[in-house]
C-alpha cells in the first residue's frame, strides 16, 4: 500500500468521524463552564438549554460534511476496482 493510499484509507478516516478526540475534550469544558455560569446566575435550565443548542449548531453541520466525505470515499472505492 501506498503512503497516499494508507492516510486515505487508514488515517484519515477516524480523524473524520462524529466522535473525535476534540469533541471529547471540549464538551465536558463547555458544560463546566456552563454549570459555573448557572450557578451564579441562578438560571440552569436557560443556561444548559442554550449550551445544548450551541453543542448541536455546532457539531450538526460538521456530521453531515462527515457523512458526505464518507460517501465520497466509498463510491471512489468502488469506482478502483476492477
């Protein structure tokens, strides 16, 4: 296998997917801050329906790109072989 062919294939993939390592760092710092924010202001539940919005409008359209990244890999797959 190729260098090119092994990071299309091999490693570029998990880098792509819904649940990548960032999103495993950041969520839990966001709702910390989120947490913080509500208990001085005495507002959980506006606060914690607005950091689920956010987390959503952001990771939403970066799932769809995935997906179609995904599907543009497969059928070029299927396209090489004989």
């Amino acid at each position: 296998m190729t260098p090119i062919k092994s990071f299309r294939y091999i490693i570029l993939p998990p880098l792509f997917k819904d649940t990548s390592i960032c999103s495993l760092i950041s969520t839990p710092e966001f709702m910390l801050r989120t947490k913080d924010l509500a208990m001085m202001s005495f507002l959980p539940m506006h606060l914690f329906l607005l950091a689920a919005l956010m987390y959503f409008l952001m990771s939403w359209p970066l799932s769809i790109m995935t997906r179609r990244i995904e599907l543009r890999m497969q059928l070029s797959k299927k396209s090489l072989k004989p």
